[in-house]
C-alpha cells in the first residue's frame, strides 16, 4: 500500500512540475502609456522559437509586431491580448500560447486650456466660474483660493475672511 502511495505520489509531482515548467506560463506583457499611445513589451523564454504573434487590443486594432504600439482612440478600459505560436526545443509540435491583462487608457486628445472668471458677490464671497476648455473630459477640480482654503467643486463660491487688494 505505501509503494502504491509512493508511487502516485511521485507521478503526481512530476505532473505538476512540467505543468508548472510550462513555457506558456512565462509569456507575458507589459504595457506603458505615453501621451495617447501604449507601448507593449512582450517577455518570452529564452528557449522558446517563436513562428508568429498575434496582438488584439480591445478596441479592434491589431498587430504581428512582438512589441508593437498603438494608440487608442478613447479613455478606458481595455482587454488586450497577445497569442504567440512557436517551439519549444527538443520539441517538434509548437503550441499556442495566449495572455490578456487590461489596461486603463487616460487619452488625453487634445490641450487643456485652465481658466476662470470670478464675480464678486455679497459681502467677502466671490463666485468663481470654471471657463477651462480643452477636448478631454473634465475629470475633477481642485481649487485652491490663497487663504489655507480649497475646493473641489467645478464653479465654487468662497467666502474671504478679510478683503485684500492685491
């Protein structure tokens, strides 16, 4: 009874080792975003012979280029994948191997143009109206008034303590 165990064992390692060992389980990507583009970089085994690659980017592009770039029309989140066929040496049948990861694209497609204009209102309080342009989407605002105070909101209201003439 314990030579069987020992046996089923002993193949059950083996097993899991080349399993493991896989070539698959080595090939990966990663992508780095500058401006509107993404650079991918592929990372393959040393001893693994590559016959083609195959990039699907998420948003219908694609390429046969090991490390490619491509540029995404629109901000989000995307699910590219990468297929790669080739030989493992002391083998003769290549094998597919296919990884996806997805990547969060901040397109920014064109200049941001920051401004404002502010009105005086009653006593100490000035309301300031966010003017920005750009073609981006207005992600948030930060405002900072020059007192030690701030605000988030997009056009805010402020109430000054004292008046300065600056």
């Amino acid at each position: 009874m314990f030579r069987k165990l020992f046996l089923f064992a002993a193949v059950f390692m083996v097993c899991m080792a080349a399993k493991a060992q896989s070539p698959c389980a080595n090939i990966a990507f990663s992508a780095n975003q500058v401006g509107s583009s993404v650079n991918f970089v592929t990372t393959v085994p040393v001893n693994f012979l590559i016959n083609s690659v195959s990039w699907n980017f998420g948003d219908g592009g694609t390429s046969t280029i090991l490390n490619p770039s491509h540029t995404y029309a629109n901000s989000g989140v995307y699910m590219p994948c990468l297929s790669i066929t080739g030989v493992v040496p002391g083998t003769t049948a290549p094998i597919t191997c296919t990884t996806c990861d997805s990547i969060l694209v901040n397109n920014p497609t064109g200049p941001c143009n920051a401004s404002f204009t502010s009105n005086m209102l009653s006593g100490n309080s000035i309301y300031f109206s966010n003017n920005s342009s750009g073609t981006g989407t207005l992600l948030s605002s930060v405002w900072n008034f020059g007192d030690g105070n701030s605000s988030n909101q997009a056009s805010p209201i402020h109430t000054y303590t004292q008046r300065r003439l600056v």
